[in-house]
C-alpha cells in the first residue's frame, strides 16, 4: 500500500523531486504517522465529488488542489521546511471535502444553509459536523479586541476575508485544527533537523515552529471571546456552539492536543538547548505570545479550560 501510494505522489515529477517527495513521506510514515494519513486521505478523495440529498438534490465540488501543491521540491531542506503549508492547506481540503465522502455512505439529513465539514483531529479522533447555527463574521470580534492585542494573524482571520468571515466559529475551529497538524508536522520532524542541520538543528527547528506554536494562544483567544459574545449577544447561536459533540467539544479535543504538543516543545527546547555547544539565544515563542498570555490568565476564560 505504501509503495502504491508514493507512486500516486510521485506521478510526472521532475528527475531529483521524485527522490526528494519520496523521502519525505518515508520520514512522515516513521515520524509523523498522523501528518502522513491527512495526506492520504486527501490523495485517495477523488478530484470530484458529490451526493444527494433528503429531497433528492444533487450536491456536488471537486479539488481545487493537488495532494502536494504548496511542496517546494527542489532540495531536502526545502520539502522539510515546505512540508508544513502543505499539510496545513490539505488539511483545509480535507476539512471540506471529506464531508462530502461520508455523506455518500452515511448520509445525515441536512440543509443548504448548515456549515458541512470534516475534522479530523486525529487518528481516534474525527468528527463529521452539520452546524445549524447561524454564525456572526469574526470580524465582529474587531469590537472587542483591544489594539494592544492585535496580533500578526490578526488582519488574516479577524478583519480579512478568509473563511472565518462567512463560516464564523467553524472557520476558527478549521484554522485552528490546520495550525495544530502544521505545527505537529514540524514537531515530530526534530530528528530529521537533527540529521539535516547537524550543527543548528534547534535554531532551525525553533525558527520553524516558534509562529505556529503561537497561533495557538492566538485562535485559543478568539474562540473564546467568540463564545463569549455569542453568550450575550446571539444566544441561539451559543446554544448550537455547546451542544453535544458540537462546536464547543471539537474546540475541546483541539486545543487539548495542541496544548499538550506545545508542553513538548517547551520540555524539548529546555533540553535540547543544554545539549548545544554554544550559547543559544534564539527567542521560543513570538513577541504575540507574552501578551496573549497575561491575557488569557483573566478568570473570566477559565470555564472555557475545562
């Protein structure tokens, strides 16, 4: 099966990207099992896909992508460094159109105006989602997040027209699930830095994750102050968020597992950094992360930890 699907991957690649793809998804496969199969289940999707409804319409999308479109495959250290956009925009795909897969063989009554999608937040873990809510545009969050806490993604998922705008806590809950797999890639890459990088693997490494181990005190703040707005002001809307196995608990098992892999990281750095033979100064986290931080110490997030 393996060798099948490298082959798929590897159709109508130039002469030294073959061996380079190929490699990568050998250290994905013995590293990073669980970055590896978002890849797969994107490829093996078909480039269309559709499936009828309740009252017998016909729902159809296709890719917009290939499986390795944000690859740059020209060198080792390129694919390693690349290979993280890329998981994180497959995982994006695989947010949307994997809904449609389930919906061929299980269909679950839904209508034209639900939010579909498809998290798979790993192995164990994966939900098939029709939120019924209706949404308000992160953008509306622009009211209450003060200037001092305008971070770098903040143009992108608050005041741009990404798909926070039109699917509102699901688009935060999908940016912050495709931050955790990207950033989780990187993780489980460290001995592969090791082996590239041999005298500076940590800086590498560090400069690789030290932004999207950030992004998640970024989206963990906004998810929340989004809940918390629709407490007050659109209280159906946080009525749909906290049902079972809805919003609220996808958020839940996300920032969980992203939580845990970021106590790795700063356990790992700690270590690795006494091993180096020179002094190393290279800041773990961006400047965003002490302020998020001291703000999401204010008590009134703490029943949202839980």
């Amino acid at each position: 099966m393996r060798k099948l699907f490298l082959l798929l991957f590897t159709t109508a690649l130039g002469f030294g990207q073959e061996d380079n793809l190929d490699w990568i998804l050998t250290q994905m496969m013995n590293n990073s099992i669980e970055s590896y199969n978002i890849l797969k289940s994107y490829n093996d999707l078909p480039n269309e896909l559709s499936y009828t409804t309740h009252d017998g319409t016909e729902i159809s999308t296709k890719k917009s992508s290939n499986t390795y479109s944000y690859l740059d495959l020209s060198s080792k250290e390129s694919i390693l460094k690349s290979m993280s956009v890329n998981i994180h925009e497959i995982c994006h795909g695989l947010t949307s159109l994997y809904f449609f897969k389930e919906m061929k063989s299980n269909y679950l009554p839904h209508d034209f105006k639900d939010i579909m999608s498809y998290f798979y937040i790993s192995d164990k873990i994966k939900y098939v989602n029709i939120f019924k809510g209706k949404v308000f545009p992160s953008s509306e969050l622009a009211n209450i997040i003060p200037e001092s806490l305008v971070t770098s993604r903040y143009e992108t998922y608050i005041k741009g027209d990404s798909s926070t705008q039109v699917d509102g806590i699901i688009g935060l809950l999908d940016e912050f699930n495709a931050y955790y797999h990207s950033s989780k890639f990187s993780f489980d890459m460290l001995p592969i830095y090791k082996e590239i990088y041999p005298s500076d693997y940590l800086m590498e490494w560090v400069m690789e994750l030290q932004s999207e181990m950030t992004a998640y005190h970024e989206f963990d703040f906004w998810i929340k102050e989004y809940i918390l707005h629709s407490k007050i002001y659109y209280p159906e809307l946080y009525y749909e968020i906290m049902k079972k196995d809805s919003a609220f608990q996808i958020y839940k098992d996300i920032r969980k597992k992203y939580k845990n892999l970021i106590s790795k990281y700063s356990s790992v750095v700690e270590n690795e950094k006494v091993k180096m033979n020179y002094y190393y100064s290279t800041e773990f986290w961006e400047d965003d992360y002490f302020r998020l931080i001291k703000r999401l110490s204010n008590k009134k997030y703490d029943f949202k930890n839980h």
